[in-house]
C-alpha cells in the first residue's frame, strides 16, 4: 500500500499502517514525498521513499492520495489520475480525495484501472451543520462544480434539503439524524450506499454516475 504525498510529516502514514494490520498483518506500507526534504527515515515497519504519480516504480494493490492534487489545476487531474492508475496492481484501487487538518471533514473518489467509481463524504457530525459544509473538501475533480446545473450540487442541495426535513430528529443526536436523512434520500432516488455495519461518523457514498462532471 502506498501514502503518496504524505506531507511535511508522516504522521498519518504510520496511522494508517497501523489501522490496516489490524485486518491484515502482512501489510507492507510505503510513503512517498515528491520533496526529498520530506523523506524520513523507516520506522514502525513503514518504509519512505521519494516519488510521485509514477509511484517510484512500485505496484501497490491501494493508493491513497489525499490533499495531492488540490494543489494542481482542474484540467491536470485526468493525467495523474491515469498515471497512478498505470503503476497499480492489475486489481489495485485508488483513494484521492482531500480532508481537513483535523480529518472531520472528508471526501475522497475510488478509482480502479477503468476510473472512478465512487464518491464518498464523511464527517464528523458533532462539528459540522449541513452536508453541503462538505463542498470545501471536494476533491479537485468535483470542487468547481458544486454550481447549479452540475450532479455534485444536486446531490448536495437535495442532502441539505433531506437534514432539513429530518431536524425533528435533531434531539436525538445528529447521527441518528443522518440515518433519517439518508432515508430521504433514498427515498427520493440516490442511490445511497447502505454500510453493513453503524459508522461512528456520518457517511455519504455514492456511485460516480451520480455525481459525475455534466460533459458540455
């Protein structure tokens, strides 16, 4: 599994090593830093490395790739969404998206070789007060387009309006909120991911037809 473009520190790369060993403890986890400066030295079982969207040659089965490409202008993130994909294993996946400093705010896209297929926004319910809070995190793909006309701002103009619809509930904890919301949405066409097991925080996933750029 690869960490590309950890930041100034690898701090979340050791934590995501240590999340994914709880499920599986052969997992051999590298972060990657385009900057040399920023490449540590290996602890914790992790290793860093220098290197970019060619993935320093390496062929990971996942990439996560968070808070790299708001950096780079809309029209780039095609090809480095295709160069990253071009070093995976043949049934590697892909996670770009963006997150706040704290992580309360979320939203990543899953790609495999064929592209994107999904949209996820997760955030932590206690801090923010509408779905639509969430448009500042949107990854590069998508965060120009939250305008009206565009799949991404209908999603999160009708989420915004189902929490409204759901307030009644507000008394009992925001979580239980979102559970209502999620309903409405449904409800009302989006194909709302159901999780199989309760998310501590609140979670929206959708396929990316869904919220897909409108093509003119």
């Amino acid at each position: 599994m690869v960490d590309l473009g950890y930041g100034a520190s690898p701090v979340t790369t050791l934590e995501l090593a240590a999340r994914l060993r709880r499920v599986r403890g052969d997992v051999r986890v590298v972060g990657l830093e385009i900057d040399p400066a920023r490449v540590v030295p290996g602890r914790d079982g992790v290793q860093f490395a220098r290197g970019g969207f060619e993935l320093a040659g390496l062929r990971p089965v996942l990439v996560r790739a968070f808070n790299v490409l708001r950096q780079y202008p809309e029209e780039a993130v095609a090809s480095a969404w295709a160069t990253i994909l071009d070093g995976l294993a043949p049934e590697g996946l892909l996670l770009e998206g963006t997150c706040d400093e704290l992580g309360r705010r979320c939203a990543w896209i899953l790609l495999d070789r064929s592209g994107p297929l999904s949209l996820t926004l997760s955030w932590d319910p206690f801090t923010v007060d509408r779905p639509s809070d969430l448009a500042e995190r949107l990854p590069k793909a998508l965060i120009h387009r939250n305008v009206p006309g565009e799949r991404i701002h209908t999603l999160l103009t009708a989420a915004d309006r189902a929490w409204s619809h759901a307030a009644p509930l507000a008394p009992y904890g925001p979580r239980i909120r979102w559970r209502h919301t999620a309903e409405i949405l449904r409800d009302n066409g989006f194909p709302v991911r159901r999780y199989r097991r309760r998310m501590r925080d609140c979670v929206l996933s959708v396929p990316w037809d869904v919220v897909a750029p409108v093509i003119r």
